[in-house]
C-alpha cells in the first residue's frame, strides 16, 4: 500500500481537498516530497546508527530493513501496471533489470539474483538486488544511471512518478553517504517474496514532528524544497549544457574520424598504387638487367672476334713483311737476270751481223743460219722457264707482277727481230 502523508494540520484538509480537485498532478507531488522527506529521514539515521554501531551490518538490523522498506515505496510509486491473465500486476523489479545495460557492472548482481534459490516473484527478486547493491557499495551509481535514462524509465512510469522527477535525483544522490557502511546478507535462507514493506514512523519521531508539525514548519520546508530545486534545475541547465558541448566535441570527433578513415582510405589506395608501380618497376627493371646480361655476353663475343680479328690483321702483317722481304730479293735478282739476258741478246746480235758481212756470195751452199737462242723474242720465254724453275710455289699475284716486268722489258726492245735465212749458193 503506497504511503500518503500530509504536512498539513485538520484545518488545513479543505486546503488540500481543493488543491487536489483542481490539480490533479498536487497529490503526486505531495506523494513524492513525503517519500524524499522520509528517504532523508531513513538514510541518515542508518548513516548515523550504523557509525555509533561499529560493526558490520545484517539483515536483522531494523534501521537497515526500514531503509530498504522505504526504497521499495520509492520504486513503487507511480509504478505503471502491467495486465496479466492474473490481474494487474506492479512490479519495482523491470526497472532495476534495466542497469545491467546501463552499468556493465551490475549484470553480476542481476545474475546472482537470477539464480537464487526461493526467490519466486519479481518483488522478492527486487528486494534482494537492493541488497546485493547496497553490499556492493554501487547503490547510489546504479540509481543514478537509472534515473538519467528517462527515456527507459517511461515504459515503466507514470510521468509524475518519483523516479522521473528530481526528487528521484536527490534521492539518488544521499545513497553516496552509505558507501560509508558496511553490510552483510544471507539471503538464502530469508523469505524476501512474502515480507510485507510497512514503514515504522516510530523510529523518526526523534528527528522532528511528522504528524504534528506546525503550519511553519512546513512552509519552511517547502522553502527548503524549493531552493534545492532550483539549485536542481540551475545543475540540471548546467549539465545540460554541459552535455551539449559533450555532444558538439562528439560530434566534430566524428567528423575527425569520418576525415581520419577517408585520409586512411585514400593512403591505402596510393599505397597499392605505389605497390604495382613498383612492382611494375621491378619487373622492367629485371627486364633491363636481363638485356644488359645479354649485352654484356654480346660485347665479350665481339671483344673475343676483335682480338681474333686484331692477331689476324698482325699475322696477315707480319706474313705481308715476310713475303715483300723474301720476294723483294728475288725481284732483285730476277732484274739482274734480266740485264744481262739482255747484254747476251746485244752481244749476240752483233755477232750475227758481223757473220752476215763475212758470208760469201755467188753460188754457194746455202746453210742454214741457226736460230739464235738468246734473241730478244725468247728473253721473255728464257725468264718464264727460269722463273718457274726457281719460284715454284710463288704466289699468282707475284707471278703476275714478274710476267707484266717481262712485257715491258720487252716492249722496249728496239732491234728487231732476226728470221732465219737461207743461203742459196749460185750454180
């Protein structure tokens, strides 16, 4: 049963009767202030109590199980129902589902949960995970991850509930202070699906006046109420525009990175253009020395023929030497040969004509006049046969130039020839 209280005195129940006919949103709020006041009331008792204990707490300890009743009416209010072939069922435990996708941390906590034995409704589930939070010292991180995700929140709560409200986030914010505390359940054992959540306001009448606070009291704490909730809402404007400046850093982040992957893109693609133009390099490259090997072989062919030509152009020298110096000696002699030949064939001429002139004439026997062997018609023939008795083996060019010698020699041969006679003797 959710729990209503009101600040206000019997004089002042017209007040609120008319407040909430004309404002229906009045009774929410008035139902949200009395749960952050009690929430207060039971954070600093336990914070307090728990420091003069000096120990680590249990499920046993009052102050801590009043705590946990008041969490469990904060998460319950304005709780939307959910319709079941059962019924219409409210259930605080959708929601606390809903961290372990905010804060990868608490899925233990959900999974632990999850497998404890006798647990057998969503609310005893729910109860245990407050426990296990609030042993975990991260109570107050979960429930501030929760309430920051409104849009998650909406499919569970009314509009006007506690936890989309700031009283919510205040709420939120005072579970830091049990961080302090240390606390230890066994809940095994603990029937935590049939525990009825009444709040005892016995353990708060020390604290202050609740039922019979004064008039002024109230407004003082309305006072309160409204300067921390603009205090909320200048953190909220803040943190809004905080977020705003988060999300223009997120946003030219981005751009950077959209810039940063086309950059990379871009030098991928020069990298596997410069790739194939050096791979292409290569391949000419090999193409080039492979033709440069091939020239290389080519050239010390030809060196080798050239040094080959180069010793026969030498033998072909020195054999060209040999042959003027061996030939030249024999020409020599052959002129020789000649020049004499020749001095015979005068000599031989002129006894012919002194025989003429000596011959009688009349009638004497005619004798035939021997051919003279040395005339100049056979000095040609006389040094044919001579060199061919001498130069056998002599090269045809030589033999050429001897033969063409021979001819001019004798072409200059004045006298002429001698033809045989016949001397005829008168009778």
């Amino acid at each position: 049963m959710m729990l209503m209280m009101n600040y206000a005195g019997t004089g002042a129940g017209n007040t609120a009767t008319e407040k909430v006919q004309k404002n229906p949103n009045y009774l929410m709020a008035n139902e949200r202030m009395n749960l952050m006041n009690m929430a207060k009331l039971s954070i600093k008792g336990l914070i307090e109590s728990a420091l003069n204990l000096g120990r680590t707490l249990d499920s046993d300890y009052a102050p801590l199980q009043q705590f946990f009743v008041v969490m469990e009416h904060c998460l319950k209010h304005g709780l939307k129902a959910k319709k079941t072939f059962l019924g219409q069922n409210k259930s605080f435990w959708g929601p606390l589902e809903l961290v372990e996708k905010l804060v990868p941390e608490a899925a233990e906590i959900t999974a632990s949960v999850k497998d404890l034995p006798g647990l057998r409704t969503p609310v005893g589930r729910g109860r245990a995970w407050l426990r296990l939070a609030l042993m975990q010292k991260k109570l107050s991180e979960y429930m501030k991850a929760l309430i920051n995700r409104k849009d998650l929140l909406s499919e569970f709560y009314e509009p006007n509930a506690l936890m989309m409200e700031e009283e919510g986030a205040i709420i939120s914010g005072l579970l830091v202070g049990l961080n302090v505390i240390d606390a230890n359940f066994c809940m095994k054992g603990e029937d935590l699906d049939s525990q009825v959540g009444v709040i005892d306001f016995s353990m708060y009448l020390k604290e202050g006046p609740i039922a019979k606070s004064s008039e002024e009291d109230v407004e003082k704490e309305l006072e309160v109420q409204i300067g921390m909730k603009q205090e909320m809402e200048m953190a909220m404007k803040m943190l809004d525009r905080d977020v705003c400046e988060k999300q223009e850093a997120l946003v030219a982040l981005r751009q950077q990175l959209d810039d940063l992957r086309a950059l990379k893109h871009e030098l991928s693609f020069k990298l596997q253009s410069s790739d194939l133009a050096l791979k292409q390099k290569n391949e000419l490259n090999s193409r080039l020395e492979e033709k440069t090997n091939q020239m290389a072989a080519t050239i010390k062919q030809l060196e080798h023929r050239l040094r080959g030509a180069v010793r026969d152009r030498l033998d072909a020298e020195e054999a060209n030497r040999l042959f003027k110096q061996d030939f030249g000696d024999k020409i020599e002699s052959l002129q020789m040969e000649v020049d004499r030949l020749r001095k015979q064939c005068l000599h031989y001429e002129k006894e012919q004509k002194k025989e003429a002139k000596r011959r009688p004439s009349g009638n004497q026997i005619v004798k035939e006049v021997p051919e003279n062997k040395y005339s100049p018609l056979r000095i040609p023939h006389l040094l044919q046969k001579n060199m061919s008795a001498q130069n056998k083996g002599v090269p045809e060019n030589v033999k050429q130039a001897v033969n063409e010698m021979n001819s001019t020699a004798h072409n200059s041969t004045t006298s002429p020839s001698i033809s045989p006679e016949r001397e005829v003797r008168a009778d």
